[in-house]
C-alpha cells in the first residue's frame, strides 16, 4: 500500500536499484526504452518471500470472526 501515486520518477530509480542487487536484468529494447527480466537470484529472493508471507501472514479466510 502506497499513500502516494506511485509515478515513472519512483519506478525507475526502484528499477534500477534492483538491477544492481543482481535481482533482475535490466536490457535494451531496440532504443525505445528498456524491458527487464528477474535474474535467478530474483526468482529464488522472491519465492523465499513468498513463502516467509504464507508461513507468517495468516490467510484472509483465518482471520474473519
């Protein structure tokens, strides 16, 4: 949840950063912008956040009285 609009000017630096911790590669798009992919190093960061959520997050339906 942001309370701000999230806006190209956040996106991109966030982008980049991501880029340099080797969690995805950042590549040319024919010279009209760029298009990322996740690195393996991404994929095995957020499948470990993905289980660190399901094994610490309760589930919606836990939740409802």
């Amino acid at each position: 949840y942001y309370a701000e609009e999230i806006t190209v000017g956040r996106v991109y630096p966030q982008l980049d950063e991501m880029a340099e911790k080797g969690l995805i590669k950042k590549m040319d798009k024919n010279g009209r912008g760029n298009k990322y992919r996740l690195t393996r190093r991404g994929v095995r960061d957020l499948q470990g956040h993905r289980e660190w959520e399901n094994q610490y997050l309760a589930p919606i339906d836990e939740l409802s009285p």
